[in-house]
C-alpha cells in the first residue's frame, strides 16, 4: 500500500463542513504555542476576509442604486456574476483571496468567489447564509501536500428592511458547473466558520511554499475563528509536524480523532507521525482503521503509476493511470500523466485527448497554460 505522500497532508477545505465534535473540544489555547513561530511580517486580520473597498462600493452604488426591494436588488447581483460586461468572475484555484481580492482579480477559487459574493450582498442590506454543499471528495496536490477539498455555496435573500413583505425571493449562488449542481445536498455553515476554511485554505498555501512560520499563524487564526471546525486543527498538526514539534503535532492530530474518529487525514498523519517516532505498536492500530476506512487511498493507483514510469514500463504506467482517471476524472494531472503513458508508447492520438481534456480541467491559469503549451508542443510533433 503506498501512501508516503499522505502524510503531510492538510486538509484543504476550500469548501467543507467540519460535523460536529462528538465530546467538548479543548481550548484553542491549549493546541497553540506562538513563541516557537516567527511573527508574519503582516498581522492576520479576520475582519479582512470581507472587507469591502471603495472599488465595490463604488460598483454596488452605480449598479444597483435606484434598485429599492430585496428581490431586485439580490436579483442584479446575482446576475452580474455572470453577465458579460459586468463582473463575469473566473475560477482559480491558484490562491485563496479575500473578497476585495477576489473582485479585483475577477477570479478566485470556490471559497474566495463565496466570500467576494456574501461582501457585496451585505453591502446591499442582503440577507447571507452559507451551505456547505455535499458532492462527491475531490483531492489535489500541491508539492508535497496532498489536499481534500469539499464545496461551498451562499444563499442571498431580503434585506434587512424587508422582512416582514410577503414576497421572499432567495438566491443561491454556486460556482460549480451547472451540470454538477443537480442533487447536491446543502447543510448551513455559521460565519464563523466560513472564516476559519480562509484561515485554513491560506495555512495550507503557506505549507506548500515551505513557509512554516506563516502557516502557523494562519492556522492559529482559523482556530481562534471557529474552535470547533476539525479541518483547521489537522492542519495546525501538520505545521507542528514540519517544524518538527512532534509532541504538538501528535496533540492536534489526537484531538481531530477525538472529535472525529473516522478522519482519515489525521489517522495517516498521526501513523506516519508514531513511526517517525520509531514508535510502530502505536501506529499499527491506525494504519488497521486507515485500511478498514480507505482500502484504495487518494492517488493510490496514480502512485503506482509514477512507479511503473520511472522503471520503464509505459504500458503498466498507462493502465494504473487509466484507473485513477476512471475514479477521479475531475483531475487534469491524473489526464496529463495518461498523456505521458500513451506518448511513450507512441498512441499519440490518445495522448492528444487527454492533453486536451487536461487543458480543460484546469483550475488555475498557469496550470491551463502548461497544458496548452504541451498540447501545442505534441500537435507539432504530429505534423
């Protein structure tokens, strides 16, 4: 079973649902150890995360000034998300942005679009609520992390000066794919939270920068905003864990389990974190569990064939590619590894269909930019 990868993973919830803890969490004050981390160069400021500029405000009063009832004003919002010539927001995965960001850049993945959409809407005396939306795990990597992402969607309503009309209209806005949307069931998710999934998502773009000192500080503001969401405390374990402060990390890593058992994300780190230990009696029992719970973990079969492909066996390569694609289609890398497995093996039209599907699966502009120039690159070779 390989999973060596797994085991400095952060969860990244870029939109997720922490359930609730099964017994009372530990204070917050409890997991933190501030005078091991170097202060960040900027303070970490929550009120931030919906802060709106001038430039949205200026954008709310030209656009729907002379609008007077909830219905229209929740109405030209919503569609200017959309409408050409208005906002016409694109999805990036690249970082996570806070809203003023987010309307800046005109781009921003799941959870910046959410909270960009939530700060205009209260700029217009709508009423927000946020919905965790369940749809099937996604997973990603970046470097060495290997990230879980869940899903988020906000739902904008009367004004405040409104409630007591008898017409209510709400709307929710998502940024999935309008083919993704059918089905999905929604939970509500409390600001607070909201908030800490910012802190987390920033946490975890710092791991992967090797910046230890200032994911810690964002973790410890997730924290600090909602003590309970779990996602955070796996990832403060995961900071602990690079700054090699294993007694803190095994900490967190416990309290995640205490609260949620079935975690898997904590179980791998805190295995991994007793065999670091040299301790392999204590972490047996969670590799059992881990198995029972994930008998084929994320980019098992995309493991393998990495594996196949560095001893030179393309064909073996292509179809441990193949499988993970089948599984997880959504993932532009598993489709550009299945391109490299058919390359080598000369089927070069398939390694253009998957180079292609790559391209368009892409969550960031650099991402479909390689894709792109490796798809230009083989179209030419084909000539």
């Amino acid at each position: 079973m390989v999973r060596w990868w797994f085991g400095w993973c952060a969860a990244l919830f870029l939109a997720g649902c922490a359930s609730a803890p099964q017994t009372p969490s530990l204070r917050p004050e409890v997991l933190l150890h501030d005078e091991d981390f170097a202060r960040p160069a900027q303070p970490i400021d929550a009120s931030e995360v919906f802060a709106v500029d001038d430039a949205m405000r200026d954008y709310v009063r030209h656009g729907a000034g002379g609008l007077h009832y909830q219905r229209d004003r929740a109405e030209w919002l919503v569609k200017s998300l959309y409408r050409r010539g208005d906002l016409k927001l694109e999805y990036d995965t690249a970082i996570t942005r806070n809203a003023a960001q987010a309307f800046e850049a005109r781009a921003g993945n799941c959870l910046s679009l959410v909270v960009m959409t939530a700060a205009l809407a209260k700029e217009l005396d709508l009423q927000v609520e946020y919905n965790s939306a369940y749809t099937d795990e996604t997973w990603s990597r970046n470097g060495s992390l290997l990230l879980r992402s869940g899903h988020i969607n906000v739902t904008v309503g009367r004004r405040l000066i409104d409630r007591n009309r008898s017409v209510d209209v709400n709307w929710t806005v998502d940024f999935l794919p309008p083919g993704e949307l059918q089905g999905l069931r929604l939970r509500p998710l409390k600001e607070a939270t909201v908030v800490a999934m910012f802190m987390n998502n920033r946490a975890a773009e710092a791991l992967a920068r090797d910046a230890t000192d200032e994911a810690y500080w964002w973790a410890r503001a997730g924290l600090l905003a909602d003590p309970e969401f779990a996602g955070v405390v796996n990832t403060l374990g995961v900071v602990y864990q690079r700054s090699g402060q294993l007694d803190a990390a095994a900490q967190a890593f416990t309290e995640v389990l205490r609260r949620q058992p079935t975690h898997t994300q904590a179980l791998n780190n805190l295995a991994l974190l007793y065999e670091q230990q040299g301790r392999p009696d204590a972490a047996a029992p969670l590799r059992a569990r881990l198995e029972a719970l994930e008998p084929e973990p994320p980019y098992h079969w995309f493991a393998l064939g990495q594996q196949a492909l560095r001893r030179g066996d393309a064909r073996a390569a292509r179809d441990f590619f193949a499988r993970e694609v089948q599984r997880a289609d959504y993932s532009s890398e598993f489709h550009f590894w299945l391109a490299i497995a058919h390359y080598q093996l000369g089927e070069t039209t398939q390694a253009q269909k998957q180079l292609e599907r790559a391209e368009a699966l892409s969550t960031s502009r650099n991402e479909h930019d390689l894709y792109a120039a490796k798809l230009a690159w083989l179209n030419q070779q084909r000539r």
